[in-house]
C-alpha cells in the first residue's frame, strides 16, 4: 500500500510470453527468466507482499500446447504467485467470423481453461485462481464485431463459460 491505495491483485508484467512485448532481459520471452524474477526475497512476489500484505498476485499463463511457458513458469515459480492470469482473444483482427464466435469461440475458451487447471494440477497447486484478465474477439484493431450483437452474445456466452469453470476475476478489453 501506497499512499492509502491498495491494489487488491497484481499480475507481474503483460503477454510476456509474446515477443510484441519489449523485454529488456537478456534472455527476453523466457518462462525460466520470467519465474525467477518471481522467487526469493528479492523476487517481485515478495517485493510486492512487503508493499502491502494483502494484495494477490499472478503470473501469466498462455494455455499454449506447444509452449512450456506454463509448465516451466508454474513450476519454477511455486510458492511466488496466488493466481494465474490468462488472456483471451480467439481471432485475429481482419479474420473474424460471426460463426466461429458465436459457435466456437466460448467453447475454445473453456477448453484453454480445463487445459489450465489440468496444467496446475500438474504443477502441485490445482487450487490455484485462474483469472481473464483481457478477453474479446480480437486481440488488437476491433473492428464491427467488438461493438455488435455477436460481440454480446460471444459475451454472454464466455461469461457462462467462465463461471461454469470457476473463473472470478475476468476483464473486457
């Protein structure tokens, strides 16, 4: 806590699985880099209890297949995060498909979050909070879709979704 501001959960950095993210570490986008930023008391998980004991905080997490970022990251960071934050775009922008949204998209979302549970139960810690923190149609350029009534049935539907997979914590981009 700063100043009398609490924020109540912290997800240590962005997409940092991504190379469309500036990393300045020498090694950048590497899950066993990232974890040990996590760890220790120099670690941001300690740095950042030491602020303000109460806050919660993530690591990121991709629900990619032919990744090891969530394998490595959950495993090399254990006991140095209290969620799991996932972000969720199925489509890329100038592809979108009103079908695929409204037929496919929350389907795939609830797929990616049974992948992530069965990646922590793996990891040693399947009670772990899965969080949405970014969602939509497309992951950058929203164009008609983000402002239609597929975006509000894809809504409606990933909502569902989320619930049904214990997801508490979710934001819109």
């Amino acid at each position: 806590m700063k100043d009398g501001v609490h924020a109540s959960h912290v997800t240590v950095g962005n997409e940092e699985y991504g190379s469309w993210e500036y990393d300045l570490h020498a090694k950048q986008h590497d899950p066993a880099t990232y974890a040990s930023t996590m760890i220790g008391a120099g670690g941001y998980y300690s740095r950042i209890k030491a602020a303000d004991s109460s806050a919660l905080v993530g690591v990121l997490v991709d629900a990619d297949r032919s990744s090891s970022w969530d394998r490595t990251v959950l495993a090399n960071a254990k006991g140095s995060y209290d969620f799991v934050e996932y972000h969720f775009y199925p489509q890329a922008p100038g592809s979108e498909s009103d079908t695929y949204l409204v037929h496919q998209g929350a389907l795939d979302l609830a797929a990616n979050l049974n992948y992530l549970k069965s990646e922590l139960a793996t990891a040693g810690v399947p009670n772990t909070p899965i969080y949405v923190g970014e969602m939509g149609s497309v992951f950058t350029t929203p164009g008609k879709q983000s402002w239609s009534i597929t975006q509000g049935l894809y809504a409606s539907q990933t909502l569902g979704e989320m619930m049904n997979s214990g997801v508490v914590r979710a934001t819109w981009w």
